[in-house]
C-alpha cells in the first residue's frame, strides 16, 4: 500500500502561460519563493542552450535565461506551451498560425503533438515538466530540503484531457501531484483568507492565455463554487497578436520589408508590443521605435483610445462566459457582493471598465478587489490549497474548497446525439451510473464514447475517450446488463469502472484516451529518469567545477597587485601566470576533470604567494595554508549564487 | 412505511471490526471513514424519504459532512482511505445535488418508488414539432401556433431583420408559459404534502398525479427555453 510521503513541505504552483510561480505557507500567511535572480516570476519559456554538450543532451535552460534566447536563437525556444496542453493536432491549428511552434514534421493525427526545439522534440507536458523542475528546485534551494508533493493550479475552464496533461507534466518533473486547483478559485482562497465572511463573490480571472470566471458563496471557510466559465483561448497572448500584426503589415506596406520569415525580429516586435501594451496600462499613449534590418526605423505612436478600439473585441468575449456564470450559479449581477480580478490583463483600464459594466459595480458604489498581485494571487492560493491538504495547520484548518466540473459529461447516443450524464457545475467529486446492453446475440464487447462540452451532437463536443467493454459473457441480444461508474474526481479527471450485474464479473474495460500520453509514454518523458540521471549530476559537477575555477582565477588575477607579487621569482611567476592561462583555457570546454586538475594545480603553484600575503596581511596562524584558502579569508568569501539545489546533492 | 435505516445491513468496519449499520459515512465506533453506504440519498443526509426538506438545513448538514469526508481531509491518508473519500464524496454530492432540486428531488422519490419516468425524455425534446404527439392536451393550439412564431423570427434574425411585433408576441407567450410552469410548482407542492403525510393509498395516488405533472412541467420547461434561446439569439 503506498501511503504518502507524510513529512516535507507541500508547495502550490501556479504553472501559467506567461509566468509560472512557486509558493508555501510560511505561518498563516501565504508566501511567493523567489528564483536564483531574486525575481518571483519565472517566465514559463523553455530554451535548449545552443551548445550542445559534446554529443549529449543538449541543456536546457527555464525562465529570464531562456527568455534571453528568444531573438538570438527563436528556433530553440519555446513559449505560451500552455495554448498546447491536452490538445490534438487538429485544434491547435489557429495557435500555429500566431505562435512560433514547430511542429516535429512526422506528427500524425491522433497523436500527442511535439514540438521541434533545435535537434529535439517534445511533447507539451514535457516543456511543462522543465518549467515544474524549475520552480520545484527554486523550493528546494529555498527551503535546503526536497520537495516531492505539489499542488497546481490550472484554468477553471480546462478539460479532461488538459488536466491530465497537466498532471502528466508533474509527474515528468518529479512532483506528486496531491491536486490540481481552477485558478479563479484558488485566488479566492487567497484573498479568503483574512476575510471570514459570508458572501457571494465572483473571480474574473483574464492572464496570459486563458480567460476564466467563477462565481461563488462563501460561509464559515467554505468555498463552494456555484459556476464555472471561461475560454482556454483568450488572453493577453492575443492583444499581443493583434499589436504585432498591425505593426507587421505597416512595416510592410511602409518599408516593404516583410519581417514573418524573420522569427528573431518577429520576437524582438513582439517584445516591444508587449513593452507598449503595459505602458498603455498607466499613460495615454505609448511608442514603437524598432530599428528593421535594413537599417529604416519603423516608429508608431499608439494612442490609448486607439489601442482600446482595437482590443474591444478581444475583451468583449469575456462578456458572454460571464453573463453564463451569473445565470448558472442563479444569480443577478447586483447579488455579487465581491468581485476579485486575477491576471496581469487586468490591470487593463479597458478590461476594469468591462468589470465594472458586467457586476454594476461603480453603480453600487463597489470596487473590485486588486489588493493582490494579480500575478501572483494564484500561486498564493495554491499555496493555501497545499496548506490545506497538507491539514498540519490552525490558520487553514476551518477551510474547505467545494469546486465544480466546468463541462458536462456525456455519453454519444444512437444517432450521434448527447446523453448528458453528469451536467457541467456539478459540485466534484460526482458520479453517475449507467447501464448498457448488447445489441447482437453472443455480443462480448460494447463500446462507449465519452464527450465533454454543451453541444446536442457528439461531432460538435469534445471527444475525451473511447471505452471497450470487454470479455462480457456470450448471451442473447440485450441480456447483459453493464454497469458503467463514471467518476469526476476532485482534480476534475473522469474515472472510468465497470462490471456486468447478471454474471457479476467486472467487465474488463480498455481506455483509449482521445488526446493525451499513455501512463508508460509518460513514465519514458520522466525528467530525471534513471538515464539521464547520471548526465545530470555530471553537468552539476561541470558547473561546480566552473565556479571554483572562476573563483580562483579571480583571486589570482586580483593578487598580481599586491606586494607579495613582487616577492615572487621570476621563474614562480611565470609558473602561476602559466597554471593561470591552461585553467582559463580548460575552464572554457566541457571536461570536468580537466578543469578540476588546472584548479588544483594553479591553486599548488600559488601556495607560496598564499603564505607571502598571510604573512604580510596577518599573523603566523594561517601558516600553509594555500591560495584558495588565504583567499577566502582573506577576502571576501565566494557568495556567487550556487546555481543547483543543495538538496539534490548527495 | 419502512424507515430506510431499518432497512440497513450490518456491516463491520474495515478498520475496529464492529459491526455497524451499512448507512454511515463513518464507523460509529472508531470514527474511521467507511466505503460507500447502500443506502438512498435521503439516507446519507440521515432523512426519511421525503418531499417537503427544509433546504437550510440540508445545507448546513452538507457543509458539515463535506468537512469530514471531502478528499481534502485525506490527501495523505492511506490508499483505501483516500479512495472511500472520493467515492464518499461523489455520493454526498450527487445526493445534495439531486435533493435540493425540488424537480429533481421528486423526480428522484418517485423512481424510488418503482414510477416510470422516461429517461429518454430528459434534455432530449428540443423542437417542439417533434413531440407533438406529447404535448399537453390544453396547450395543442397554443404550442403549435408558438412553433409557427418561433420559426418566423429564426428566419427573420438570420436575415438580420428585426419584427417588433413578433418579438412582443413571443415575450408574451413566454410570460405566459412561465406562469403555467409556476401552476404546477404549486400544484406539486401540494402533492408533496399528500405524499409526505399521506397513507400509502393517498401515496400511491399522489404518486401518479406528480409524474404527470412533471412531465408537464418538463414539457414547459423546453419551451420557455427555447423562447428564450430565440429571442436572446438577437
């Protein structure tokens, strides 16, 4: 029996399109775990190094680094993977025409869709699991101990199958995932916290890439979403778009200069629409000035009121998801008492104004809530949600999340039609049990097709499984009698059981998931599977062996100044300044030992001036002790950031 | 009648190996979460079957189970714990969510009580044309005529032409519709207190005039949805 790992910290994890974050509870109050950097965002971009590591793998790099790949080597770096989650080649069509994705040339339909990155490819979980390992080695340095259960946050609105990929994705990265929270929730939580009362709260929630709302009833610490809507495809990913495509078109057409088949400037555009879409959030103009490769600048005042023309319908098609919510979770706008904005969109004017117009807000005298970061509520939240399961704490103990499935379950019907079995905003976990029958006699498998969506015809919704019941015992027609469990757990995965009532036996049933990795195509993407385990903790070894040479060279070059220098010999002299070019030279490969070695040596050639400049600084005490020891004490110690986890060292 | 909990199984619990009632979500002895109870969903809230609920109450009983058996509170509990939960709480949902619905609450009795209620009619009689031959005998005229609007206004908003006269004709149907859908709430309503209170002949009757009015109702039920879907589509 596999009874969870009791001890260490659970973290909440927000794995966002833009950005992605890592918090804990520290006491009762919720907490964002800075990077190496010191910043609390890391920009969920993957970039294989342009390196490649004498034949091995090459690196891969997470976060502002690999961001710093993007116009150098846009080829090798990826971003917004979260567009992809869960999802087929056939729908991620729209996504390939805005985005830089390349697709590995040998996709076939059905198959989970990977991504060429320089030499490799990757299916998305795999680039969400690099984005996970990330942020849970940020945890482990923070907290100098390993961190193995994680909580993760994904789009209210998120389906079957994006779910799983999600999952999927932590497990890849090392990390149990104890649950999977709907963001809009888990910032509700986060802002609960401190705020004991009962009410009705709705969470508009428009970040990156995904746009979701939640309306919910709070009382005595339980959270129990009434209804959930949204749109996986909506962000500030397409106000981006919408900006760069009007500067490609007007560089074209003034310049004639077409920059779609340059990836680096096309990058280095988006970058600059990004820069003015967020200055546009606090003044009332904002400028492009880009120099283009043929050395013409291209520059482009953008008023507000003409970048707010041009988002309207982007923003617009929040409104319908919204007005579902409110009429699903039966109430009227003036019956929101509270209203939270979630997601760096938000702190578009435009977008408040929106929200202000949708909950009759200003009308009522309200305001809605901004107190927190709208980056990073979602990770705080997270972070209450792992304190929670965690159960260890007083400050969470009272609190309780009753969330709801965003789509209905339903079974395709003779005929193509929808036999809905569990309807969407049903409190999870829910069930429902079905019963089948043979249509033929002696029949000994029946298969069922298991949509998602509001649709009437099975074709319009969305696929999420086939299931073969199989090994039903030989009757005539419409004798068996097949009860078929359906689940939706409370990460709002379906469970699948069955078993034939007549013979009791429990029928086998064979799942064959519409999108998605199968559990060993999963367990061969592990991140730090037994392979490339070994090649990982060399490339740590490489990299400790890099800064200690770094260091040392530094001292040295620093010790060419003091008098102790001039005591030296010729001959020493040209000894140290020797050892000092072969490290420099070595340092620059990729041979571990060979830079160990060089350290080492300089470090001995240098152990006379260790002693002069002792001798010379301070008393007799420090006597034998070499360079690298002289210098630590000397001068200040080595505070270079150590660039692995502690923790996974042994 | 018989009380549901007379009715209960003894079972022993997985954990203390007492012999307990197979209604609890918990061993009343060791406190230790059990796997699924066999009883109904009236069962689980501890209520006889009955149609009239004080739904305040059901609430605040829902909230209180739901902090004790929700998959939550065993996240590192063992495996077989951590699989009663979920199954627990998928009853306790599917049971809260059934009773607190008074359509789907009687509905719910009445299939307890052996009545045949179409499954087949559930969600599925989209167009009215095609269910004509189940239309309410009093409301032929009046659903055939609505039918005939319904259809000219899909054609005039597909040509982008707005007919104010038809809009307010179709409002006033729906007013109407919705008013009749209020009859048989209060019609039901009465039944539930023949049924709640009654003998098992006032029972059995009651019985029979709550499946015809909940096929009325459902019947009226679609078409004030689709009024409303038509004329929302502007």
């Amino acid at each position: 029996m596999a009874e969870s790992n009791v001890s260490g910290r659970v973290v909440g994890i927000d794995l966002g399109t833009t950005n992605s974050l890592v918090a804990y509870m520290e006491g009762d109050a919720p907490v964002v775990i800075p990077g190496v950097d010191g910043s609390n965002l890391v920009p969920s971009v993957v970039a294989l190094d342009p390196i490649s590591a004498e034949g091995g793998r090459p690196t891969v790099t997470v976060g502002n680094s690999a961001r710093k790949s993007l116009i150098q080597t846009p080829e090798r770096v990826i971003y917004s993977v979260k567009r992809l989650m869960g999802r087929g080649l056939e729908e991620i069509q729209d996504e390939l025409k805005m985005f830089p994705f390349r697709l590995a040339d040998d996709v076939e339909a059905g198959e989970v869709p990977r991504i060429q990155l320089g030499e490799l490819r990757f299916t998305p979980p795999e680039i969400s699991a690099y984005v996970l390992r990330q942020l849970k080695r940020n945890a482990e340095r923070f907290f100098g101990a390993p961190v193995t259960q994680a909580v993760i946050t994904v789009p209210a609105y998120f389906n079957d199958a994006q779910r799983q990929a999600t999952k999927d994705a932590g497990r890849m990265a090392g990390l149990e995932v104890l649950r999977l929270v709907n963001e809009p929730t888990a910032a509700a939580l986060a802002y609960g916290l401190d705020r004991a009362k009962a009410g009705t709260i709705a969470v508009y929630d428009l970040g990156g890439g995904t746009f979701d709302i939640s309306v919910l009833k709070l009382r005595d610490g339980i959270f129990e979403v009434q209804s959930t809507n949204g749109d996986t495809h909506l962000g500030g990913d397409d106000i981006d778009n919408l900006l760069l495509t009007i500067a490609l078109d007007e560089i074209y057409a003034e310049h004639g200069v077409d920059l779609r088949g340059h990836p680096g400037a096309v990058q280095a555009l988006r970058k600059a629409a990004i820069e003015a879409k967020i200055r546009l959030s606090t003044e009332l103009s904002a400028s492009f000035d880009i120099e283009l490769p043929n050395g013409d600048r291209y520059q482009r005042e953008i008023p507000r009121a003409v970048f707010e023309l041009l988002i309207e319908p982007v923003l617009a098609r929040t409104s319908g998801p919204c007005k579902q919510a409110l009429a699903d979770a039966g109430v009227t706008p003036e019956e929101i008492d509270e209203v939270v904005l979630v997601g760096g969109s938000t702190r578009i004017p435009a977008v408040r104004q929106l929200v202000d117009e949708l909950f009759h807000l200003s009308a009522r005298g309200k305001k809605p809530h901004i107190e927190l970061n709208p980056d990073e509520v979602v990770a705080l939240g997270a972070a209450v949600q792992a304190d929670i399961l965690a159960g260890a704490s007083k400050s969470t103990e009272e609190m309780l999340l009753l969330d709801v499935t965003p789509l209905s379950l339903g079974i395709e019907a003779l005929g193509g039609t929808v036999a809905r079995i569990i309807q969407r905003n049903s409190t999870i976990p829910a069930s429902a049990t079905e019963h089948f029958t043979t249509g033929v006699d002696g029949q000994t498998n029946v298969a069922i097709h298991v949509v998602q969506g509001e649709r009437e015809l099975a074709s319009d919704c969305r696929s999420l499984a086939r299931f073969d019941l199989k090994g039903i015992p030989p009757m005539s027609a419409g004798m068996p009698r097949i009860e078929v469990r359906f689940l939706i757990d409370a990460d709002g995965i379906l469970q699948v059981s069955a078993r034939e009532q007549r013979s009791g036996l429990a029928a086998e049933i064979e799942v064959k998931p519409t999108y998605g990795l199968t559990d060993e195509q999963v367990e061969s993407m592990i991140l730090d599977s037994f392979d490339h385990a070994e090649e990982d903790f060399a490339k740590r070894l490489l990299i400790e062996s890099r800064l200690e040479a770094e260091s040392i060279l530094s001292k040295v070059a620093g010790a060419h100044k003091s008098p102790a220098w001039q005591q030296l010999t010729g001959e020493e002299q040209a000894a140290i300044r020797a050892a000092q070019d072969h490290l420099a030279q070595v340092n620059a490969g990729t041979d571990m030992t060979a830079i160990r070695n060089a350290t080492l040596a300089l470090d001995k050639a240098t152990q006379r001036l260790a002693e002069l400049m002792m001798d010379a600084a301070v008393s007799s005490a420090l006597r034998g002790k070499t360079m690298n020891a002289a210098g630590e004490e000397l001068e200040d110690a080595v505070t270079a950031p150590h660039p692995m986890a502690a923790a996974e060292f042994k | 009648m018989l009380k549901v909990l007379d009715s209960a199984v003894p079972v022993a619990c997985w954990s203390c190996a007492v012999a307990h009632n197979d209604v609890t979500l918990f061993c009343p002895h060791c406190s230790k979460i059990q796997p699924p109870p066999g009883g109904d969903y009236f069962s689980v809230f501890g209520l006889e079957q009955r149609l009239d609920l004080d739904l305040a109450a059901l609430e605040h009983e829902f909230h209180r189970l739901s902090r004790k058996v929700h998959p939550d509170r065993f996240a590192r509990a063992l495996e077989n714990e951590r699989q009663w939960s979920l199954a627990d709480t998928a009853l306790l949902n599917d049971a809260y969510r059934t009773l607190k619905d008074p359509l789907h609450r009687t509905e719910y009795l009445l299939k307890l009580q052996g009545a045949e209620i179409g499954e087949e009619h559930a969600g599925k009689d989209r167009k009215g044309q095609e269910n004509l031959s189940r239309v309410p005998a009093d409301l032929l005229e009046e659903v055939f005529e609505l039918n005939m609007q319904l259809e000219e206004m899909r054609m005039a908003q597909k040509a982008g032409e707005a007919d104010p006269d038809l809009q307010s004709s179709l409002e006033q149907a729906k007013r109407k519709f919705d008013g009749l859908q209020q009859e048989v709430d209060q019609d039901l309503r009465k039944q539930w207190q023949m049924w709640d209170e009654g003998d098992a002949v006032a029972r059995k009757k009651a019985e029979k005039t709550m499946v015809a009015l909940l096929d009325r109702r459902r019947y009226l039920s679609n078409l004030v949805r689709d009024v409303t879907e038509t004329l929302g589509a502007e």
